[in-house]
C-alpha cells in the first residue's frame, strides 16, 4: 500500500510511511466505529465546533484506506466521500490541528 503524500505549510512535503499507514489503519479498524449509526454527541459536537467557530459546516471525519467516511456532519448531508480529493486525508500526515479557513 502508498502512503499518502502531501505539501506541509513548509513547502516541504510529509508523508506516512507504508508501515505508519498500516498502524492507523489497524488502529481504526480496531475502534469498530466505520459505517456505524449517527450518534447524538458526535451530532452536538459538530454543531458546536460550528457555531464556535463561526462556520457553515462541521465534520468527524475517519479517514479509511479508500474513503473518508464522516460520523458526524453539520452544514453538509453527505456521508462520505473518496480519499483522493479529501481535506482530511492530509490532516492525517500532521500531529496538529489541521485548520482549512478557505475551502
């Protein structure tokens, strides 16, 4: 399996090694919380982190082998989608928060 790839705020670029990438995904497998139903306090932590933040939308997001698959949505009615084109999927090469104040 590739680790992903991404620019840091250094211009450089950071990436997880193939063995890094397993461990989250063994990590994330082990939770046993993907494709589980909505939970109300995932809900009201998105709705808070919304409107302390002052922004239209809000996600828990796990970012799977293939998908990033949101527990929690606000401001946005879609489950899922690709890793590819995912914002989360190079949070996951960073140990801090991972900010977007633009997209």
């Amino acid at each position: 399996m590739q680790a992903s790839a991404t620019a840091s705020s250094d211009g450089g670029t950071q990436s997880l090694s193939p063995e890094q990438e397993q461990r989250r995904l063994a990590a994330l497998r082990r939770y046993v919380i993907l494709d589980t139903p909505p939970d109300g306090a995932f809900d009201h932590i998105t709705a808070v982190a919304a409107k302390l933040c002052e922004v239209p939308i809000s996600i828990v997001s796990l970012v799977n082998h293939d998908r990033i698959w949101f527990k929690s949505h606000h401001g946005l009615q879609v489950d899922q989608i690709g890793r590819d084109p995912g914002l989360c999927a190079s949070a996951v090469l960073d140990h801090r928060p991972w900010v977007v104040s633009n997209a």
